[in-house]
C-alpha cells in the first residue's frame, strides 16, 4: 500500500511563549510524511530550492519516505514564520515567503500515480486539480484547504471539492466554508459539496469526525508539556491516513481507529520544537499512546434503572 503527499517542504521560524526556533525544517509534506511513515511508505512531492542540502535532508532520513518526487529549483526554499501567544490554539503568521513554491507544478513521477491513497496539502485549488488529472488509480483522496483559497478561488476550490473523497479543515475554516456557525450543519454542508468525509480539526478541543450517518469525537490528549503546536494538522492528517493507507476498511470503526492514530501522532508532534520529537518517534510510543487515548475516553454502560 502507498500514499503520496503534495505539499510544502519549508524552512519555518517559530516563536512560542517557551521558545524560539529559527530556519528550522517545516512544511506541510513534511510534517505529513514523518507520521504516516510510521504506518506506510510514503512518496513525497515538492518543491525546494538551493539552500536546502543534506542536513536539511537528513530529516527524512531513516524512514519508509520516497523523495523521488522532491524537486530541487534554482532559488530559495519557502520560508514561513509564525508566532503564539499563550493560547496555542491560535497563531500570528509574521511572514510568508514563497519562494521557489511560487512557480511550483507539482510533476507526479510515473510510480507515483496508481497510488492507494493521495493527499493534497493546502495549496491553491487549481494546483490540486492539476494533481487530481495526473492520478491514473486511486482508492481515496483527502485535502486540507485554508481561509485564503475559501475567499479568494471558491470557484477552483468547489471545483476540488466534488472530486475528493475526505476533507480535513479546522474549525473556523469550515464555518467560513458553509457560511454557517453551527458546526455539525456546516459539516452536512460542506459532504453536500461532494466530500463523503470531514474531519474537522479543533486544537486543544480535539477533533470530529463526519460520515454518511455517524459523528465521532476525539479529545486532544492532555500534555503536561506543549513546546509548538506548528505542523499539528499536517502530523494528525499523516497520522490518519497513514493508518488507514495500511489496507484498513474505509468503515465507521477503522475510521475511528484512524481518527485516534491521527490524534495520537499530533499530540507527540507538539512535544518538542519542529520535527524533533517526530524524528525520532517509534512505533511503540504511537501504539501506547494509542492504548491510553482508549483508557482516556473509555466508560461503561449504565445499568436498567441506574
Ligand atoms: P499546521 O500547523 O499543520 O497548519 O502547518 C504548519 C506548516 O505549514 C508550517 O510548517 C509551514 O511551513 C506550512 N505553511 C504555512 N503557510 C503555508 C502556505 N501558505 N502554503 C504551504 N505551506 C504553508
């Protein structure tokens, strides 16, 4: 089973009220690939420029990650700063430099197309289409989108819309999408626009899950020690799909046992600044975590007349 992610390869500098990193390696792709290698081999494509060499490399390093679809551009790597204050749950971007991700045409290797599973990172609509076009086979596709494509290509991005199987959007997102506060009758709104699955994301609160006729909640897991929620989305979405990219049943229980995988690699994700803590992540750590998101959650029926 394969995945293949199209998104970001970045050098991120990250403020947070217990830190600073600066020119660390971030991006979307990123993030995505170190958690569903835990699970599955993943293809990465992207796009990066001169200044990023073997250091910056050796963060894939080691794992089941494929950089055959990496392109290397003349000129300099996406650059994103971003800052939080005490409420991790929102952020200040400081500045966002595109880079050689302005011109980037994502370009799908051949062994890239008939792929299990495809996730399109938040990129611009049109981009995502013309990802779409070059998939011979594929069994699901998922995409994350963001405010900016909401209002500036709704068009493009309805467009995107009624070709994937699973979104996965953030809170405020999903509000702007629908236009409509209630979250569960934006959910029905947005899978009445073509996707059969939402995941809405929510930071500390956790995350819904959305199919045909069931609602699942998980919580985020409770940390004693929260450094940078940076990459959280993207880890949660590697962690999820990965899982599932496994050959597991697109039914209510393995998407609910992909939900708490991808809960579960988001919480290891805030840990430590960057990647750090993801590098260097084992699969036993994810499946105790696992164990005890179970215990977390966990309650009995009531009896007849309790
Ligand atoms: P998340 O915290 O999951 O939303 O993801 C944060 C990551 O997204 C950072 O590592 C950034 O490098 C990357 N990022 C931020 N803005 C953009 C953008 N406009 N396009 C692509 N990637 C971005």
């Amino acid at each position: 089973m394969s995945i293949v992610v199209v998104g970001s390869v970045a050098f991120d500098t990250v403020q947070t009220p217990f830190g600073r990193a600066e020119a660390i390696v971030g991006g979307s792709a990123t993030y995505f690939s170190l958690a569903a290698s835990q699970f599955t081999a993943v293809n990465v494509v992207a796009v990066v420029g001169e200044d990023f060499g073997e250091r910056e490399l050796a963060v894939f390093g080691g794992k089941q990650i494929d950089l055959g679809g990496l392109e290397r551009a003349p000129g300099k790597t996406f650059r994103w700063g971003g800052e939080y204050s005490y409420d991790l749950n929102s952020r200040e971007t400081l500045f966002t430099e595109l880079n050689v991700f302005e011109t980037f045409q994502p370009k799908l290797p051949p062994s890239y197309r008939q792929t299990d599973i495809l996730f399109l990172g938040n990129i611009h609509p049109s981009i995502q289409l013309q990802v779409l076009e070059q998939v011979e086979s594929r069994r699901l596709v998922a995409i994350d989108t963001m405010n900016l494509w909401i209002e500036t290509t709704p068009a493009e991005l309805r467009a995107v819309l009624k070709r994937v199987d699973i979104v996965l959007i953030n809170d405020s997102e999903a509000r702007e999408l629908a236009r409509e506060f209630n979250l569960m009758r934006a959910a029905r709104a947005i899978q009445a626009m073509g996707p059969r699955l939402l995941v809405i994301k929510r930071g500390e609160n956790g995350v819904l899950l959305f199919n045909e006729e069931h609602v699942f909640v998980a919580p985020a897991y409770p940390l004693e020690t929260v450094f940078d929620p940076t990459g959280a989305g993207d880890t949660f979405a590697g962690g999820f799909l990965g899982y599932l990219a496994q050959g597991q049943a697109l039914d209510d229980e393995g998407l609910r046992r992909a939900i708490v995988f991808g809960s579960a690699l988001g919480s290891f994700c805030v840990e430590d600044f960057g990647t750090r803590r993801l590098e260097k992540l084992t699969r036993d750590e994810v499946v105790d975590r696992y164990r005890r998101f179970k215990r977390l959650t966990h309650f009995e029926d009531i009896e007849p007349g309790e």
